[in-house]
C-alpha cells in the first residue's frame, strides 16, 4: 500500500517472536564439539613446552558426569607416579580400615597398683599410629597420672613388635639422610620420628648460637661448632644428625648473622623405639610420676594387665595430613597397620603391598601393567599410568563411604596444604582438590576440579626427565587447571 510505514517497535517485537520461533534468525550457542575442540588446542599449546621436550608426560581429564575423557595423551603410559601414589594407598585404607578407624597406644604392667605407686614394670606398646605427637603423648602420661600413679617401681619397656624391625623401605636410597621426609619406621613412634632445631644468633660475634631441640630428651644429645657473624655479613648453617648408637648428636656448624631472626630445621632421628621410649619417660617426670628402674626395648608378656588403651584421632584426619603436606612417613605407617590388621602382626611393607594390589586388581588392572613398591611413592621404581590413577579417583567418587573423607583430605588449590601458594588470586581455585607429587626431574598433579558450568572432572598429570626446574612445571599442571576451571560446554 502506498505510504504504508512500518512502526520500529513493531520490527523489534517481531525480532523477539522470531528468536524463539525461529532460533537460527538468533545468536546460536558454540556446540559442544566446538568448546571440546578449543580446549583440547588449549591443553596442547601448554604443554609444547620446552620443559617437556623429551615427551615424557602422560595426561587423562575425565568427565565424572558424562563418563568421557575430553582430553588425553598417553594415559595408559607408566611413569614414575611420585607421591600422586598416596592416592592408592589413602584409597586402599578407607576401603579396608575405614575413615573412623583409630590407632592404639596402650599401656600394661606385670606389677599391683596399692595407693598411688605402681609396683612393678610398666610397657608401652605402639600399634602403628603415625600422629602420636606431643598433644597426645601427653594425654597419654596423664590418663596414667589420673588412676592415679605419682610412682613407679620398676622399668620402663617399650614394645614395638606390631611392626617388623624394618625401619626403612628397602627401594629407598640406602644413602638416605638426615631429612624429614626420610623419616624411619616404627609400630612406636613420635612426632613423626622428627626432631624440631631452633637455632639463635648469640649476643655477640663470635658466641656461639643458642639451640633448642623440641623435643628436649636424653636420646638427644647437641654438638654446637656453629659460631654468631657480624650484622649483615650472610652465612650458612649446616644442622645434621649422626648416629651415636645409644643415641642422637645433632650438629650444627657454619654461621649465622646477628641480624638473622631464629631459624628452625627439621632432622629425623635414626631409633624410633628409644626416641618415643625416652620421651615418654621425660613426660613421666614432668608430670610428677617418679620412676624407679631403668628403660629399654621388650615385649609385653602374657597375662600382663591392660592399664591404658589410648586411642588417636580417626583415619580420615590422618590422611589430611598425609595428603596436603604429602608425608611419607604417615603413608608407610598406615600400609604397615594394613598388612598387620588383615594378615596379623608384624606389619610389613610387603603385606601392606598385597593389599594395595588387590585394589588396584578389584578394579581390573592386572599386576604386569603397573609397579608398586611403597605407599608414599618415594621409590622410583614405582610406575603408574594416567588413566589408573583416574580410575581411582572415579571409583572413589561414586563410594558414599568413604569420598567425603577423600576429597577432603586432597589439598585445595590456593588455600592449603602444599599447594596453597599455588593459583593465588585464580578465581574459584578452591574449585580444584588436588595431590601433588615431586621427585628430582619428577613432577605430578591429579584430582578433582569442577568446570565453569558446574561440570565435575577427574585427571590426572604425571611428568617425568623435565628438562627445567620444577617450579616450572608447576606452571604449566596450574595452567592445565586453569584451563579446566574456566571450560564450558556448549550445547550439543
């Protein structure tokens, strides 16, 4: 019709209609298949790193919620695990133990107890728990005080025979030192069989710096040679531990500058027995107990008398610090108190190897297609793939049981653990639960993260010969996170 005009708000109510009626005259969302694509070019372009130019890396990033892996190379490749082999090991002992399942230490006599004095021996018996540390060794010493005992006539024994005498696994460098991580082995240990140095500049150049040791015992004994340095002047000190046999010499030698605040070193200690024995003594005394009689290694006899069974935090609070400080010493622990619960004591590493076997077998991997030699993964002759660990990790999810305790004992990205200067001011890094894993030229990453949308994801990181620090690698598993946490699918 001639001068018929066509009103702008009537075009725009049509556009509306027509959007819905007709969705391709509007914007259409990026398929799925489009997203996917885009992030797996994301993934690649990470990792062409130089740091991983000898392409000995393998990665799986698996879909929890629509069963799919969405990017993978060389998954089903065995590499040295490192410490993401804790994941096995935590796996294995909620399954078989149970997230509740708590560690004993117990107290017997062979003696009577008339008013307040014991007469007669009193042992001491370790069952194994990894968290037996100075909170705890005094509840211990005063749920005895409290029967009450001010007195003891007679020895101290302690018993350690729910373990073997094996202190160290035998895949682990024979040269091992001084270093906590490489803590030895006891069914009666404390504090993680570490000793904690404090190390002052003295008043004046040339005095000698003052030492603390936490904790102050017998066993350990101190040898000072260090010497206080001018202001400003920069120096180094050396704190190590030698053997003396019936007991520990903790050495400290170089300089420390006056101007230097206290430094604190970790050394573990060479007797796990005597060093949790002369403690417990040390505690006896502090707390008013008198002891008449000597302190040794023995075995709690027969028909003796149960007079403390004391009980240490639940599993599931172990294995957070297993896990978010990744420690070694925790994890042999606990794969010894499994092969002694389920095969009898002694405990080994080698029955405790059997179980962790027998998960991995129960969800269909065959023993030729991986190598487990410890629980901490402090071997390098541990090999996992990828996609193991992903399996886990999946099964894991879906068992109501025992992932609570789990996911909560995993670090949390930017808040915790070893990883809590890791994706600092990364929005919705606390999205990604993870375990870390580091040897020399070794560096892993697996776990959980959720996607954009709210999509859930298991994967799993294992990079070994890195041709670069390791600080480097770091960035690159943060960047494959990263990469995770902001995906979105489109529609499909």
């Amino acid at each position: 019709m001639k001068g018929f005009k066509i009103s702008p708000k009537y075009l725009f109510a049509v556009s509306i209609v027509a959007a819905f009626l007709f969705p391709t005259f509007s914007q259409q969302a990026e398929p799925a298949e489009d997203q996917i694509s885009r992030f797996r070019t994301a993934i690649d372009k990470v990792v062409a790193n130089s740091c991983l130019k000898k392409q000995n890396f393998g990665i799986e990033i698996y879909s929890l919620d629509r069963m799919e892996t969405i990017y993978e190379v060389r998954k089903n490749q065995l590499f040295i695990p490192a410490s993401n082999l804790k994941l096995i090991t935590t796996a294995a002992s909620l399954k078989s133990l149970g997230p509740n399942y708590r560690f004993s230490t117990r107290l017997y006599t062979t003696g009577k107890l008339e008013g307040n004095t014991l007469y007669g021996d009193l042992y001491i018996k370790g069952y194994g728990d990894p968290k037996l540390v100075t909170e705890q060794m005094w509840l211990l010493v005063n749920e005895l005080q409290n029967l009450p005992i001010r007195k003891i006539v007679g020895n101290i024994i302690a018993d350690d025979t729910f373990f073997d005498p094996v202190s160290r696994v035998k895949t682990w460098k024979k040269t091992g030192g001084s270093e906590a991580y490489n803590a030895p082995l006891g069914a009666l240990s404390f504090n993680f069989n570490t000793v904690t140095v404090y190390v002052s500049p003295g008043n004046n150049s040339g005095d000698k710096p003052r030492v603390i040791l936490e904790p102050e015992t017998q066993y350990l004994r101190i040898a000072n040679q260090a010497r206080t340095l001018k202001r400003g002047k920069r120096g180094q000190l050396i704190v190590n531990r030698v053997d003396r046999g019936a007991y520990d010499e903790i050495t400290i030698m170089g300089g420390i500058s006056r101007s230097r605040p206290r430094a604190r070193y970790f050394v573990n200690i060479t007797d796990p027995t005597n060093y949790a024995l002369s403690v417990f003594k040390e505690y006896l005394g502090q707390a008013g107990v008198e002891v008449i009689g000597e302190s040794f290694s023995g075995t709690v006899p027969k028909g003796a008398k149960l007079l403390i069974n004391h009980k240490s935090e639940p599993l599931a609070l172990a294995l957070r610090g297993l896990n978010k400080f990744s420690n070694n010493f925790v994890a042999e622990q606990i794969l010894k108190t499994l092969a002694a619960e389920k095969f009898g004591p002694p405990g080994t590493t080698e029955k405790g190897l059997r179980i962790l076997n027998d998960y991995l077998q129960s969800l269909g991997f065959s023993k030729d297609k991986y190598t487990i030699v410890d629980g901490s993964g402090l071997s390098r002759q541990n090999r996992l793939t990828p996609h193991q660990i992903v399996k886990v990790l999946d099964v894991v999810r879906e068992d109501l049981s025992i992932f609570p305790e789990f996911i909560s004992a995993l670090g949390v990205m930017g808040v915790d653990g070893n990883v809590k200067q890791r994706m600092n001011g990364i929005e919705e890094s606390q999205k990604a639960r993870v375990k870390t894993g580091t040897l020399n030229s070794v560096s892993a990453l697996s776990g959980y993260f959720q996607s954009l949308d709210g999509e859930r994801f298991a994967f799993s990181i294992l990079m070994n010969e890195l041709k670069c620090h390791n600080g480097q690698a770091l960035k690159i598993q943060d960047r494959i996170v990263r990469e995770g946490l902001k995906f979105k699918r489109g529609e499909n």
